[in-house]
C-alpha cells in the first residue's frame, strides 16, 4: 500500500515541480508561440508537441510518486529476535543475502535497504528522492527515468521555442509589451539550462547504476554485491519491464518483476 509522505523537505519540491512545469507551459504558449507563431501550423503542432511532453512529465511523476517503490512487507505477526545475532536463524537467513532490520523489526530480502524518511525497507533502494517525495526503487525507478527524460526533453524543446521565436520576429510586441516578453523568455531559458543539467547529472548517475548493477547506497556504502557479468539489455529489461524496448519510455504500462518473498511464507 502506498501512503503520502508528510515530509516538509519533499512536499515543498512537488510543488516546486509542477509550479516549474505549469510556468514554462504557460511562457511556451503565451510569450513564445502566440506572438509570434500563432497564425502557422509550426505554431500549432509545436504547441501540441509541448503539452504532450508536459502531461507525461505530469503522468511519469505521479507514478514515481505514488507507486510503491518495492517496500518490503511488514510480517502479520511479531518476530522474536532474542537469538537473531547467535542463533542458528541468523546464519541461515543471511546464507541467502537476508538480513534482519531492527527498526521494521522483520527480515529483508538481498539488496534491500532501510530509509529514515519512509520508515520502511525498500528492495533495490537507490535513494531517497525529495522531488518525487519517495524513495526510487526496484519498483518505481523506471517512472523517475521517465520523469528525468521528459523534463530533458522540454528543456531543449523550450529553449529551441525561444531561439525560433527570436528568430521568426524578434520585434513581435502584438500581445504583450517586449520588456515582459524579454523578462519571462529569460527566466524560461535560465530555468531549463538548470533544470535541463540537473536530470542530466541525475539521469546519467541512474543508468551507471543500472549498468553496473549496483545501486547508489550500494556505491556509497562500498558494498555491493559481486554478480556476475550480465548483458546490458538484461539489466535495462530488469528496470523498465519485460517489454519491448520500443515502449520502455512509455509510463502508462510496466510489468514489474516477480515480487514474491519466500521468507514470510515460512
């Protein structure tokens, strides 16, 4: 089940999200393409064309929000954990990766990880992630791609808006006076550098990890497991599904892999 974080830090940048997208649509079509593409089909199509980027952005997001990003389930019932650290339990829990999280009090599959914020252990956890106010995980990291490259993608779209509008008429003062045109092109042009670089970092950070198989906590904690060498397709279809690549960047299907625990059916 996926529950709403009430963290201050994360809520603060959902709105700072949409609030970055919902401006950039609005200075894309009130300042860029109505003054001076309004009565071409260029005009036309490449509004439709940012809107479409604009509600997968919308679509991608909300799916890395809410999804359940691969939270380990809690048991029914209390374990008792008394011999847990000598016991014969412990060594054959942990034969096979598992290990024990005192704060969820229960066991978590290899590769699973305990995050502060969400308060739950989280399968494949690579962070915590204040912009999608959840954790990116085996689950969910698949949507914060998506969400990485559309936000991209309306980068470069909206700064090539704005050098084409300059281009086409740069002197265009029909629906609004140019010192405002000046002011909004620049804050849109400003806000998609940073925004365009940041998921740049962010995005090729994501897919080192997937190549190496290794995840960011795994990195940082210098721990990761030595697995053997797989094919990139393999570790890509891990993430994005066991579909074609042709539909990898579509957030509106994913078939996630197989979320059975063993251990709590013993």
């Amino acid at each position: 089940m996926v529950v709403f974080r009430p963290d201050p830090c994360g809520i603060f940048c959902l709105m700072l999200t949409y609030s970055a997208v919902g401006y950039a649509d609005y200075v894309v079509v009130r300042h860029l393409v109505i003054p001076t593409m309004s009565q071409t089909l260029w005009g036309a199509l490449n509004t439709v064309i940012f809107n479409i980027i604009v509600f997968l952005i919308g679509f991608s997001h909300l799916r890395a929000v809410f999804s359940d990003p691969g939270c380990v389930p809690l048991p029914k019932t209390n374990l008792d954990f008394s011999g847990v650290h000598a016991g014969e339990v412990k060594r054959e829990k942990e034969a096979d990766g598992w290990t024990v999280c005192m704060k969820c009090e229960t066991y978590r599959p290899p590769r699973a990880h305990h995050c502060r914020i969400c308060r739950r252990c989280v399968r494949k956890m690579d962070h915590h992630c204040p912009w999608i106010n959840n954790c990116v995980g085996e689950f969910n990291q698949k949507f914060f791609i998506q969400f990485l490259f559309y936000v991209g993608l309306a980068s470069i779209h909206a700064i090539v808006l704005v050098i084409v509008s300059w281009i086409v008429d740069p002197d265009s003062i029909h629906y609004e006076s140019k010192h405002s045109r000046i002011m909004h092109t620049v804050i849109l042009v400003v806000e998609s550098i940073l925004f365009g670089i940041f998921v740049l970092a962010i995005g090729c950070d994501q897919f080192q990890a997937i190549l190496q198989d290794e995840t960011a906590v795994e990195q940082i904690q210098r721990r990761g497991p030595h697995r053997q060498q797989r094919a990139t397709r393999t570790l890509l279809a891990e993430v994005f599904g066991r579909g074609p690549p042709s539909l990898w960047l579509c957030p509106f299907e994913f078939q996630p892999p197989n979320t059975e625990l063993n251990m709590y059916e013993v």
